[in-house]
C-alpha cells in the first residue's frame, strides 16, 4: 500500500474501492462498521443488533487471560506499550498498561497518560454537526454548497452523505503532494483550506451516495459547517458543548502541536525515509476535524457511552433522540456481514464506537449496548500487523475472550 495512503486512519471499513488510509493523524480508516440486513439497507433502517450471552465475567483468571492475549499481541505487533479498560456494570473493572511510554528513558506505560487519538475526533466533530441540527442551524440534507464554497459536487452532496463517508470526494491525505509536504516537516500547521486544497484538484471518485468510501476531507468540511453555523472555532465549540457537559478535563482539541503531560511518545514508520521517527511533538493540525484530539483512558471511557447513546453521563441529552437514531443507522459498507457506518461512528458485530489511527498511536473505544460494557485500547504505535492496525488485531483478540458472541473484527479493506 502506497505510504501516502497510511497516514489519516480509524475507522476503515471494507470497501471495493480501498481502503482509506489517510495520515494517522486523523484516525484509522480500514474499519468496518455496523451489520445490516440487506432489506435494512434498502430501507435505510438500523438493523438488529447481533445478540448473544453476556460477557464474560471478569474473574481473576479470565483477567490472568487478557493480561496473557494483550502481551502476545504486543509481542507480535512489535507494540512498545499499550493500555486496556474494560467495564461492564456489576463486574471487576479491568485497567491495565503493559510495556513502555517511552524506548529511550524505559518509563512505563500507565492509565493516566495523554494519547493522541486519531479518527476518534470524528465522532466529536458529527456530535457537534448533530447539536446543530437539533438547532436548525444546519439540515443534514443540506447541500454542502451551502455552507463551503468551491466544493466539486457541492450542489449534491449533503452534509449526512459526508458524516456516512458517501461523498465520492478524493482523500486529501491519500495525495502525493499531501505526503511529500507531512513527511517533509511533519512540525509545519496546515489550514483546512490547504488541506482542502489537496483533494479539490481530483476530480470526484463517484457520484455522491452511491457507495462507501472513508474520507478524511468530509469532515474536514463539516469541521467547517460547524465553525460557520456557531461561531466559533471547532475546538472551542467541542470544548464547551460536548468535553465540558460530558465531565471530560483530560481530553482536548490542540491548536498546535501542545500535547500535555505526561503522554505517551508515539513510533511511526510513515517518514520520509520509511525509518522509525518519534512522533510524539508533530503537529496534528493536519487532522483537523478528522483526527486531532488529544485523550486520556478514563475520559475515554466516558466516551463510549456518551456517543453510543446520545446522552451525557449526568442523564441529559447530548444530541436529540432523533438524531441519535439517525446517527445509529449503519448500512453495510461491504459484503462482510456485522459491519456497517453511520454518521461518524461504526458498528462493528454489536459494538458501537469509532478507532483512530495516526502517526505513532492508535486507539479504539467501543461500547457493547447489550451488556453496556466499553473496551478503551490506547497504542503508541501505529505499524500494521500482516495488513492490520495494531488496534484492531488487538480488539478481536480481547473481544474473543469477553465477548464471544460479539468480536470485534475490522475487516481490511481492498487498498485499489
């Protein structure tokens, strides 16, 4: 796979026209979501959640099990370190870090480090598209045209076509030049409009609606909407209508390249040179709205719940019933059966979520409604184990032991 097409990653779905591989910053793109029957699909209704028993008890011995399942993976994946929660209500909560934060020092791993989450910012930057909606400040049926002007296809394609990843819009982190001027300096800021910039001198891929392709430059765009219809910046706004409702302190929207302490530092090989570089103090802003946010394992566990329902952890609404439900309809992206996507956020065999994928660290945060159990995995490295993320390899290997009925398996998609 062209290294130019690794960079923005998370969510990646199995699709016939590749996977999406953008600059890690922005979170993984070769997950697939939710599975929907093919008359759902039709219908454009959500589909059953996949049942099953609940999950396992988390007995010391089945603890002594993921410990054992986490290293292997780590071992295989060439993993530095890595950090793992799962909670289900009435069970021991697990919460462990295995291996290092840092190869040159040896500190350890721990709970409480900053990680750079990737795609998971997708999922913020929709929820705060949603609050609009809920506003009137914004249609999800409005055409992009709308609000941004220039966009190829902007008359047609809507803004719920851009959050389901339905645009036909070019990647701008899959272009060459894009690359060429990350890697060169991966310290440098870019503006959404560079950013834009990039993928609007491609012509469009398909026509909008008309199938499935991860695009970082759509939520570029609706970072955009977002800043227009509030008046703010989009970190701000997040900051104040979802991070601060929701309880989230250790969780933010860097303008630069800030990254508070401690943090993990992060090993990629997306270089120039193809060698291993830490990553750790480049500059996210090439993710923007797609993959820049910064977060911690204990506010990610708030997280899963808050985004896979709808509501904050005090009982109020984060978004309204009826765009949560809207949000929640995942039509298959692919001829895999228990994957599909919604408005920025998958589902993949019964959990509900989004993974992030950027240079150096990779992260998944999920939520099974049937049990009401997260799984919260942070990775400081984002190299591909026999064409999989670290963190999906991961995830199926913990989900096969808590959740048999329900694993966790993102499928890759073709790389065309």
């Amino acid at each position: 796979m062209p290294q130019s097409r690794r960079l923005l990653r998370g969510a990646a779905v199995v699709v016939t026209v590749g996977t999406l591989v953008a600059p890690t910053a922005a979170g993984p793109v070769r997950a697939s979501p939710v599975s929907v029957p093919a008359a759902a699909v039709a219908t454009g209704q959500p589909g059953p959640t996949p049942s099953g028993p609940a999950v396992r008890d988390l007995t010391p011995r089945v603890a002594r099990q993921l410990d054992a399942t986490v290293r292997t993976v780590m071992r295989k994946a060439v993993v530095p370190g890595a950090t793992v929660g799962i909670w289900t209500p009435g069970q021991p909560d697990y919460v462990r870090s295995f291996g290092v934060a840092d190869k040159s020092t040896g500190q350890k791993m721990a709970p409480d480090l900053y990680m750079r989450i990737g795609s998971e910012t997708k999922t913020f930057t929709v929820t705060a598209l949603l609050q609009l909606v809920d506003q009137k400040k914004a249609g999800l049926d409005d055409p992009i045209g709308t609000y941004v002007d220039g966009v190829p296809n902007g008359d047609k394609i809507t803004l719920r076509q851009l959050a389901e990843m339905r645009s036909g819009l070019f990647n701008y982190s899959e272009d060459p030049g894009f690359f060429k001027a990350f890697t060169s300096d991966p310290r440098r800021p870019f503006t959404p409009q560079q950013l834009l910039s990039y993928s609007f001198k491609h012509p469009v891929m398909f026509q909008p609606g008309q199938r499935f392709f991860y695009c970082n430059t759509n939520l570029i765009l609706l970072g955009l909407v977002v800043e227009k219809q509030s008046g703010q910046h989009l970190g701000d706004y997040v900051t104040r209508h979802i991070l601060d409702p929701a309880g989230m302190k250790h969780t933010l929207f860097p303008t630069g390249n800030e990254f508070p302490v401690p943090h993990a530092q992060g090993y990629t090989l997306q270089t120039a040179n193809g060698k291993e570089a830490d990553s750790a103090d480049w500059n996210p802003s090439w993710g923007w709205a797609a993959g820049a946010m910064i977060s911690t394992l204990g506010d990610l566990h708030t997280w899963a719940r808050t985004v896979a329902t709808g509501e904050f952890p005090d009982g109020t609404r984060m978004v309204s019933t009826a765009a949560q439900k809207q949000r929640l309809i995942t039509p298959r992206t692919s001829p895999v059966k228990g994957a599909g996507y919604g408005l920025g956020i998958f589902d993949v065999y019964g959990w509900v979520g989004h993974n992030g994928s950027l240079p150096g660290y990779e992260s998944l945060t999920i939520y099974l409604p049937s049990s009401r159990t997260t799984l919260v995995a942070l990775l400081n490295s984002d190299t591909d184990y026999r064409s999989q993320e670290p963190s999906t390899v991961l995830g199926e290997a913990i989900t096969k032991i808590i959740s048999p009925a329900n694993v966790y398996n993102l499928p890759v998609s073709h790389t065309g």
